[in-house]
C-alpha cells in the first residue's frame, strides 16, 4: 500500500476557516500514532512539539502555533490540541488490514492557510512512513 491524500476541503465562516483533509496511510495505526502524538513524531514532518503531555488536558506547544491544551486523547486514535494557531486534530481509522487514514481538521482564524502547505506536510509523513519499513 502507499499513501495519498484523498480529499481536502476549506470553509470558511465568518472568521473562523475549517481545513479537512483524509489521508490515507500506508501503515498500521500503531504506527503511525508516535508521528501524531509524540514530539519526535511530530518534529519529523510537521512541527517540533516544546511541550507535550500526552494525555485529556495535558499542556502543549507547538512551535508556530502556539502553547494551549490537549482537548481530546483517545491512545492510539485520536489526538486534538488546541493552542493559540487554532485546533488541530487526527483522527485515527483501520484502513484495511495493513494501512490507516488519517481523517484531519484545522480550525483557526485570521489569515488562511492554504490546503497546499498541509498537502506538503502530509507528503512529508507519507515519505517518512513509507522510509520506516
């Protein structure tokens, strides 16, 4: 299996735009959690993580965006923070017996970021899943 990027959307309402992407993965949830809710994970292809607290309301702090809170943790499925850049989240889905997809939002207001940076950074973890056998 390789991975793509199946969809992305925007809206935008008032001053508040919605970014929705579902990515397909080309492995197994368990792996591909640690690049979603770890610092080293997330420094690999998106952003470093200063402050992490891997759990319901735990601190953190990505560079770029921002230090808040984590607002939803589900081990292995689901990982939100919410920091001053807006909300981000994963959500991890079984996708076939090898693979998962990555069902993704970002909520933030003020300037628009576009669709194709996150199609970037969602190459980048492509890349890196696909390098780790």
């Amino acid at each position: 299996m390789t991975g793509s990027i199946e969809q992305g959307t925007s809206r935008t309402r008032g001053n508040t735009h919605l970014l929705h992407f579902l990515v397909r993965l080309p492995r197994p949830m368990a792996r591909v959690w640690p690049a979603l809710a770890t610092p080293e994970g997330l420094a690999g292809w998106f952003t470093p993580a200063e402050v992490l607290e891997p759990r319901l309301g735990g601190e953190v702090t990505l560079r770029g965006l921002g230090s808040g809170r984590i607002t939803a943790w589900d081990v292995d499925r689901v990982a939100e923070y919410t920091v001053e850049g807006g909300r981000i989240r994963f959500h991890l889905e079984r996708d076939g017996d090898e693979g998962s997809a990555l069902r993704f939002t970002h909520e933030f207001q003020g300037e628009t970021e576009s669709e194709q940076h996150w199609r970037m950074r969602f190459e980048r973890l492509i890349g890196l899943l696909e390098g780790g056998a």
